[in-house]
C-alpha cells in the first residue's frame, strides 16, 4: 500500500498516538461484525505457509478478499460477515504478512499462485465453480496477474485504488527496509506507531485501532522480549515486480471492475481518466469522501458497491 506518488508532509502520521493503547468505543455494527465467527486455515504454497479465514457455506459462490501492502486478512473481519449470507467468503494474507510466514525470496507470480491455492484450499473452484476476488493496493496488483494468466477460472475482478503509473509519472516503490522491525518494549507503545501507507486521517478510528492490534505479534528475540510488527521488513529487498501492470489489465480474460475512492492519492482524476482509455468493457465506481484506503474511510458504502457489482455479475 506504499506504492505510488508522495503524500503531503502535513498528513497526520500516527493515528492511534492520541489513544495511548486505549481502545475506541465500537459501534454496534462493527462489534456485530467483528465477532461473527469464522474458520482460520493454512495452506502450503511452495514451503510457505499462507494463513486466511473463511465465513459462510462452502456451497454457496466464493468470493475471494485480498489486502494491500504490509496488510493481511484482518482488514476484512469488518466487511466479510455482510456477504457470508450469499458467499463463502475467503479473506487471506500473502506471505510475508500478518500470520503467513516469510518466504526467502517474493514475486507477483508468487503472490498470485497464492490466490490460486488458497481458492483451490478452500474450495472455491470445487465443481467448476468460479469465485470473485475484490481486492484493494497492491492485492489489485497482483489480482491483475492472476486475472491475465488464469482469468477464466474467476466469475470477475473487483480491483481497489490500485496504483497505475501513468505516462510521464515515475514510478515509486516502496522503501528498501536495511534494519528488522524495531522490538517494542510494550504493546501500547508499539500500537501508538502504528499509521497507514499511503498516510492519511481516518475518522473511524475504532478500525484503524483494530487493524493494528492485529498487525503485531510478540516476540523473544535473543533475550529481546516485546511487540514488533508481523510483516516481513525486507519483502521490498527480495521482489521480482518486473510486470506490465497495463499489459496485464488488458490481458485479464474475465470482467472486470475498478473501484477508487474519490480522495485517494494513489488513483487520482488523472489516473483515474487515463484507466479509463485501457479498457472499454470494464466498470468503474468512485466512493465518495474515501480516500485510499476504501474500506476504512467508508465501509457502508464499500460494502453497499461491492455488493452492487457482485450482483449485476450473477
């Protein structure tokens, strides 16, 4: 979620500084949400094991959640419970984030043959069928190479506020980590850090809150006891991103829908005009009053579009 142009300096940074580890009131909905139950599974996919979460019936349509950089699977526990009733929801975690393991070495291909086998795990491909994906940032990315080589086993591809370089843009990686993710000495202080890539303020700040409870783990590292961040800091160092994201738009096989929010820094007007002119056959949808990070900003209205475009497919 950190690729793309720069954010101004006067962004707040630390969004949850303010709360001192105090966790936010929740309202009723999300609480509803959150705490609607689901399976937690792993796959192995070439040594690695890739952790993701499933709500409904595993009769019904699949409906593949993929997140962003550095994210993982959590950031969907507030969204999936909406559509267990008509899919079975699958929300996983690349490798290298959150609770899948690291891999030595990172790739699109790799990240895609992910998707691949964490539908086939769970059964989203059983007899024939084929499941959606949604996926926001870097997940679009990837979901856009697996719709280029394997889009005729997907029903369709929600692709959300992913970064596409335009002509004349440069084109802007992520950082090049050299250190390990700092070891803090208590949770509050480590959850204080947390802050979102691309930064950005949040108003629901019971979600960031709750993403970043999710996005540490405690560690005992050669006598270093603390909270550290469960990401791999070094993916960036060991990535193969050598892939025409345009090419792979156009090659993508099955629909295919762009959502953005209409604040975003990654996919602005002028992104999101020039996206328009790759493809004649694909739908496009601007949330209002989100900003990168869709879901965050505007969940009800996330959901509410999502499931609009999942319907006008079946």
């Amino acid at each position: 979620m950190v690729d793309g142009p720069a954010v101004p300096h006067d962004t707040p940074m630390l969004p949850l500084a303010a709360l001192k580890g105090q966790r936010p009131p929740w309202p009723q909905w999300f609480n509803a949400a959150v705490t609607t139950p689901y399976e937690t599974r792993f796959v192995d996919v070439e040594g690695t094991k890739v952790h993701y979460q499933i709500w409904g019936s595993p009769e019904k349509p699949g409906l593949l959640l993929v997140h962003g950089n550095g994210a993982h699977a959590h950031w969907y526990d507030f969204i999936a419970p909406s559509f267990s009733e008509d899919y079975c929801v699958v929300a996983m975690t690349f490798g290298g984030m959150g609770d899948s393991d690291p891999r030595p070495s990172y790739s699109v291909e790799t990240f895609g043959r992910e998707q691949l086998a964490v539908c086939e795990d769970a059964g989203l491909f059983r007899d024939g069928r084929k499941p959606f994906i949604a996926a926001h940032s870097f997940g679009g990315f990837v979901t856009l190479w697996t719709g280029a080589h394997f889009g005729d086993r997907f029903a369709g591809l929600v692709v959300i506020d992913t970064h596409i370089v335009t002509p004349g843009e440069s084109h802007q990686r992520p950082p090049d980590r050299t250190r390990p993710n700092r070891i803090y000495p208590r949770f509050d202080m480590a959850l204080a850090r947390f802050r979102l890539a691309p930064a950005q303020p949040c108003e629901n700040d019971f979600i960031v809150d709750y993403i970043g409870r999710h996005s540490l783990k405690e560690v005992d590292l050669e006598g270093q006891t603390g909270w550290t961040w469960k990401f791999d800091p070094f993916i960036w160092r060991r990535f193969d991103a050598d892939v025409d994201v345009e090419t792979l738009l156009k090659k993508t096989s099955c629909r295919l829908s762009l959502m953005r929010g209409a604040e975003s820094v990654l996919v602005t007007d002028r992104a999101w005009s020039y996206l328009a002119t790759l493809r004649r056959d694909m739908e496009m949808h601007s949330i209002e009053g989100a900003q990168h990070h869709v879901m965050l900003d505007q969940p009800h209205r996330f959901i509410e579009q999502l499931r609009q475009q999942l319907q006008s497919w079946s």
